[in-house]
C-alpha cells in the first residue's frame, strides 16, 4: 500500500498478488482502477479509468466504481425526474444516482488488503435524505477480486428506505485486436425490464440467457427475477472471464436487478451494475428495502477474474 500524487489530491495504491487497485476513498468512496499483471508481463485493465485533466467534476467521470446510495439512477416524483417522495408525503430531491458518489467520505479503515469510509453528509444530502444514519463502504482487495460491502445503520427513529447500488465500469475490450462483438455476456435473469419517461417500469426487451456484448437491446435493460446470483461476461474462447455476484445467496431476492449499459458503440468501457432493486424504487416499491430503528443491513457484492 502507498501513496500518489494525483491531481492535487493523493491516492492510494494497493497491490494484492498480480492485482493493483487505486482508490481516492475520501472522494465518493470511489475505487477508480484495478489493473492485472498478466503472465507474459502485460497489463491488462480490468476497471476503466480515463485520461482527465482536472478533479472538477470527479463524480461524473465515466471510470471506476461510483457508488449508487441511497437511490440507483433516476428518481421521480408524480413523472417528474429528480424528485422522491417519502413516507412522511414530503417531497425532496434527489440527484441521478443518489448523493454519495458527489460526497465526501471519512476513512475508518486503510490496510493492505482495503479501506472503510464513512459518508459524511453535506447540506445537499440532508436537503434530499434527511434521515440519522451511518452509511460505510467497506472493500476487500484479492490477487483476483474484490468484496464490496455496504451497510446502512439507522440511528433514528424511523425505516430507513434505501435501493442502492454499483456502477462499474468495466474495460472491454481488453485484448488487443479485440472488438465488443468478440464478447458474450451470460445473465441468469427471468424478466427484463426498461424505465419510461415518467419513471415507471415497462417490459423490456426478450433475450436470451447468453447474449453477444454487441447487442444494443441490452442497453438499459434492467435484468431481474435472477434464477442465480452470477453474471459472467468473457471474450469467447479465451481466458479471463469477468464474474460479478450479486449477494452472498445463491438466488438472490426476487427484485434483485444486474443493470447492463454504455455509453456508445466504441466507448472503451462496458458497465454491469448489481443493484438492489430497479430504478426509481422508493416510487414503485420494486426493491426498496427500509432498515428499521436501530438495525443495521447490508448488501454485499463481489467481482472476480476467472
């Protein structure tokens, strides 16, 4: 574990076996890129990270892990975007993907094998959640893989309502010569669903268990009712498969949602996302979980190199 200059800020550095991870922690709890030393001495990038000039708009930049809390994605209000409403009847916003990946952390945890960081609330995130709690990342770093854990702990005197989640964006291509359509992606999933303008959820698109990566319907598409707890996703014929497991329970609970989506045909990133639930839940209730006065939950996601 060391540490890096970066923009005006320092990073942290982990290397596990032939893995290295690099983090800005205090930043949105954001891991930004795990790099594998292959074999034959290459390196291959196993998370996505850009070339940026400046930390200005840090928790827009395509790359890394944002994290997704207390909401995924877009939230509304009676069709109206940016908005939630509680149990109270009150209004509030709340910015795409929620207020953490914008917020400041403070580190409780830093080892060799990972960090915890506790959100700190600003007045952005009391206007749009307004609530007593403690909100930790906690990761875990492995030769190949990571554990990601969240846990929500309520210090108030009221459910907590929460469907959080994990924007990876993960490398692909990573061979050289390779293209997006070289890969297939493999999703256990029973139902697939998309999100209309109004915020509301509407069938998504039929498809098959195993899909080509090319497939432009499965941009979007919220993959739920998970026969399984694995999405694997690989270039055919070759070694290196990404697997990324939602929970710790073979078959995890029905509302349960991978979400697959990029940017463009020749982005060189290519995101699968294990949410809790699908977006807009505190609306629709698919996925929204409330953790009660004094308890404490979690939900927990792994992602390996196989």
């Amino acid at each position: 574990m060391e540490k890096l200059p970066y923009l005006g800020q320092t990073l942290t550095r982990w290397r596990v076996g032939n893995s290295t991870f690099l983090a800005l922690p205090e930043k949105g709890a954001r891991l930004m890129n795990w790099n594998l030393m292959l074999g034959d001495g290459s390196v291959r990038d196993v998370l996505y990270w850009p070339e940026i000039a400046s930390l200005d708009d840090f928790a827009k930049v395509r790359g890394g892990n944002p994290i997704l809390f207390p909401f995924n994605a877009r939230t509304f209000d009676r069709g109206e975007i940016h908005f939630w409403r509680a149990a109270d009847g009150i209004r509030r916003p709340m910015p795409i993907h929620g207020i953490a990946r914008q917020g400041d952390f403070r580190l409780t945890r830093l080892d060799a094998r990972g960090f915890a960081a506790q959100f700190v609330p600003g007045e952005e995130a009391r206007a749009c959640y307004p609530y007593d709690y403690e909100f930790t990342v906690t990761y875990r770093f492995e030769p190949l893989g990571l554990t990601c854990e969240f846990t929500l702990k309520n210090l108030g005197a009221e459910p907590l309502p929460w469907s959080a989640g994990h924007h990876f964006y993960f490398t692909v291509p990573w061979s050289e010569g390779a293209k997006r359509a070289d890969y297939l992606i493999r999703i256990p999933a029973t139902r697939r669903l998309r999100q209309d303008a109004a915020g509301q959820l509407i069938p998504g698109p039929v498809l098959q268990t195993n899909e080509n990566l090319a497939n432009k319907a499965l941009i979007d598409t919220f993959h739920t009712g998970l026969t399984g707890n694995e999405v694997v996703f690989g270039e055919q014929g070759r070694p290196g498969d990404i697997v990324v497991r939602l929970g710790s329970a073979k078959v995890p609970p029905p509302a349960a949602t991978f979400v697959t989506w990029t940017l463009a045909d020749d982005s060189p990133f290519y995101c699968v996302e294990p949410w809790m639930g699908p977006a807009n839940a505190a609306e629709h209730k698919n996925g929204l979980q409330f953790v009660p006065p004094g308890q404490t939950q979690s939900f927990v996601v792994s992602v390996a190199i196989r």
